[in-house]
C-alpha cells in the first residue's frame, strides 16, 4: 500500500475528511479525497482504496463514481489490463466556487427582483439588502480572480 498505515494517519484522513464534509460531500467521498493527499504516490487503485478502509465494494464504488462525476478525481489505465488508476484533480475547488457563484449570482437576482417590489417609504431592509449585494459582486470579484490563478 503507498499509504503509510498508522493512527496518526488515520485521524489526519479523519479531520481532513470531516472538513471536505463541510463543502458537502458525504463522509466516505471526503474520506476518499483525504486519502489521496497523504498518499506516497499520485495513484491509487480500488483495490487500495478499499482495503485501507475495509469498506464494501458498493461503498466504495459509489463514492468514486460520485468523485469521478463531480471531476475530481480522474484515473488512467495501462496497456496491461481492465485495472484503473485513481488521482487527484484540481477540479475540487473549482467545482465549488462555480456552484458559490452560480448561487450568489441567483441570490443578487432575487434581491434586485424584491427590491423592486418593496414598498419605497421603508428603506431600512433595502439599504441592508444593497449592501448585501455590494459585497456579494466583491466577493465575485476575487473569488473569479482567484479560480482564474487555479486555471493557470
């Protein structure tokens, strides 16, 4: 196995994990992706990645193909066989952000579309709500800047 076996490991996959959980996937897909940042090689196999977490077959399948849906992960294959070869992609972040701009970019809609039905005498929630709006097109702003340098 390239992964060093050892309970130190196994909490870091754990924390490390748990985080990924907090961007929406399900336990084991973060787990996997976990997995993959304290592997001693690029690539990783079903095989392996079963074994080192003793889940099922359909557990495991499952979450890689969510994985391989969502981009990111990726495999390869060699001449020599069916067998694939898991890695890594930088896709995750990317993923991300486009659904935080996708839903930031709805939200300013939806804003403009009440601001416009609001009565005009109480200024007080359509003041907050513009400024709502000012930092969400902030927020665009550098986080397009910054999946920009991931895409370079």
């Amino acid at each position: 196995m390239k992964v060093p076996d050892s309970s130190k490991i196994r909490e870091q996959i754990d924390e490390t994990g748990k985080i990924f959980e907090k961007f929406g996937l399900a336990p084991m897909n973060g787990r996997i992706l976990a997995l993959f940042t304290v592997s001693d090689s690029e690539v990783l196999t079903f095989e392996e990645i079963g074994t080192f977490f003793g889940a099922s077959k359909s557990v495991i399948s499952n979450s890689i193909s969510f994985l391989l849906n969502r981009k990111l992960i990726d495999y390869r294959t060699h001449n020599t066989g069916r067998k694939r070869y898991f890695y890594l992609t930088d896709k995750f972040f990317n993923a991300y952000f486009d659904d935080v701009l996708s839903a930031m970019t709805e939200l300013r809609e939806a804003l403009y579309k009440t601001l416009s039905v609001r009565s005009p005498g109480f200024t007080e929630v359509s003041t907050r709500m513009l400024r709502w709006v000012e930092t969400a097109n902030i927020f665009e702003k550098h986080l397009e800047a910054a999946m920009d340098r991931l895409k370079a």
